[in-house]
C-alpha cells in the first residue's frame, strides 16, 4: 500500500513553479538575424516557465546577437503553433523560426495545463511530448546533447546504466539492488554500514500541473531496512552508503569540465532555496579524464555529474542531462557555467548558419 511506501512516506512538499514567462527575448524582442523575409535562424529551447537557467541564457543570447525561440509545456493551452515538417521551420503568432540548434529540457507533459474534460488531457499532454520528441528527431540542426558520434540518441542514459559506464571508465560507484521489495536489499549489498533508498527515475512528481513534489532519498540501517516488510509499488533503488568528506558536482560544457564543492544537498525544483557552501573547485586531472570520457560517450553537451569525494577516491552517483547551475553560481559569486553555456550556443549557431 502507498502509506507503506519508503519512498512516497518521504515526498517532500509541494513546490509551485511559476508559470509566468521572465524570458528576455520572449518580453523585449530577438535581435534582427537573417532575411528579413524569411524565417528567422536560432536556438530553439523546449522547457518550461520556471527554467530560470534560460531566462539568464536568453539574455545572454540576446547580447551576443542570436535569437532564441522557447517554447514552454506548462505554457502551451491555447499555443498557435505549426511545424513545417519538410523545412524544419516553427512558426507561432509573434516569430517564423528556423532552427540551427534544438534543447529539450523540461518540457514536460505533466506540466501541460488541463483541459477540464475527462479523458481529454491525457491525449493532450501525450500529444505535446510527441511533438517534442519528433521535432529532435527530425532537426535539421544541432540537437543539445542529441547525438553520439553524429547518431542522434535523444537523451540521457538511465541511472543503471550510467553505474555500469562508469566503472568501466575506472571510476568507483556504490553497490547497488534495484528491487520492489527494499527489505531484502540488505542481505545482498556487502558490508555493515547504512543504505540510502531512492527512486529509479525522476524523483520529481507533479500530480496537478505546475505543483511538484520531490522524492526524497531515504538513509536507514541495514537492520532498520531488513524490518520493512512492505513491497514498494514500484521499483526502487537501494545503494550502500558512502561516507565522504565532500560532495562534487562537475558540470561538462562543451568539453570543458566546471567543478564545484557542495556543503549542502542542492536538488530541490525549479528555484528552492539556497542552503550550504558552495565553492568553485579544480576537477582532478584523472576525474577530468573519466568525466569528460563519459560526456562524450553519452554525447552531453551540457551536463551535471554528482560525486563524492572519499579517502579512497571519488565515487560517482549519476549525471543529469536537463540540469540546474545558477543557484550554485549565485551562492559561489560566479558565472562560469552560464557564461561556458552561452558560449557553446553561440559558437553552434554560427557554425550551423
């Protein structure tokens, strides 16, 4: 039963992410590029209102002369919008927009507002994510983080998936059991100390559009786990638990590698609060190597690694593909990440004209 559930007993509290659109060129107007008959060239980013990462990259954008098309799933009820498949051309009431570069971050169909019809907004929501996908797969242009040695793969490998690339690139990762009853993790992980049980997937929820509620990780005993008797309903996963003396996050950008110390758990949606220290780091030359074999193999432009930094070496926990660094940069005085992020769509926009 779900009152039984380790997980869903530790749903944090719903979160509201505004729907408000703070996006510059949406607001003031994209600078003049091209023909001016013609279908404006850009970036066009799938996402969602509270994506504040591309509020401060349309700005950027705009400052640098390359226009940017955002389109948001939370935003979408009432949308004009058509897509001509053969050109590759999107075209809404205010633009005619021709990609050079698409990004799918958080467009979500979860966030798709509702209809008010039984049965209507589950079609709705699928519709949009269809079009989504089948505007990546159908590009003309540069997809962010799309393509692996020029084959397009449309998004990041799974968490199992991700441990399994990571030791073969030499890094440690924790001991891990993917299973629907938790309670018998213990008996099959090595070792006395605690487990950390988390959800496979995305740990973010959102039951009404625009209200998100996060799953939370969850630290016990081995003997406190070997209790639970409950069978999740759904799979979870269960990791030993790793002391450490620092957590990392790596953000990978284009190939170069931005390293930051974290004194605090940094994952809360869409502009939580700040809490703990954050400070710009050195990555390690090995971890440099290891970190950016894996962007490339996964074909991540922009990208965030998790780590832990033991006595024994870092230990990697995932990386994430549609990922935040603005909380971090603001907390630590930078701008590395936005400025290096910037940077890359700007330098793909030209070479893509």
């Amino acid at each position: 039963m779900a009152s039984q559930s380790l997980l869903l007993g530790a749903f944090g509290r719903t979160r509201c992410a505004s729907a408000e659109s703070l996006d510059f060129q949406t607001r003031l107007g994209r600078p003049p590029v091209g023909d001016p008959g013609g279908p404006a060239p850009g970036v066009l980013v799938l996402t969602r209102a509270a994506d504040r990462e591309v509020d401060e990259l349309s700005l950027r954008l705009a400052v640098r002369g390359v226009p940017m098309l955002r389109l948001d799933s939370d935003r979408s009820a009432g949308l004009e919008l058509t897509w001509d498949v053969l050109d590759g051309v999107v075209e809404t009431p205010d633009v005619c927009f021709a990609p050079r570069m698409v990004w799918l971050r958080h467009f979500s169909g979860a966030s798709v507002p509702s209809q008010g019809a039984n049965g209507v907004d589950d079609y709705v929501r699928e519709q949009w994510v269809a079009w989504s996908r089948m505007v990546l797969a159908g590009a003309r242009s540069l997809v962010v983080n799309g393509s692996v040695n020029g084959t397009a793969h449309l998004g990041a490998t799974d968490r199992v998936a991700q441990l399994a690339a990571a030791r073969q690139v030499g890094l440690r990762v924790p001991a891990t059991v993917v299973t629907s009853r938790p309670g018998s993790a213990a008996d099959r992980i090595p070792g006395h100390g605690d487990l950390v049980v988390k959800s496979l997937g995305d740990p973010f929820v959102e039951p009404v559009p625009g209200c998100l509620r996060t799953v939370f990780p969850r630290r016990l005993s081995r003997a406190e786990l070997s209790a639970v008797r409950a069978v999740e309903p759904a799979p979870v996963m269960v990791q030993e638990f790793v002391p450490s003396s620092r957590r990392l996050r790596v953000y990978a950008v284009g190939g170069e590698l931005i390293g930051f110390e974290l004194g605090a758990r940094l994952d809360a949606p869409f502009g939580g609060a700040q809490q703990g220290s954050v400070t710009p780091v050195p990555v390690p030359g090995e971890l440099d190597a290891q970190l950016g074999l894996l962007a490339r193999r996964w074909g991540m432009d922009v990208a965030a690694f998790d780590l832990l930094d033991t006595a024994a070496g870092p230990v990697f926990l995932q990386v994430t593909a549609a990922c935040e660094w603005l909380r971090l940069e603001r907390a630590a005085g930078v701008g590395t990440v936005t400025q290096a992020v910037a940077g890359l769509l700007e330098k793909n926009f030209h070479s893509a004209g």
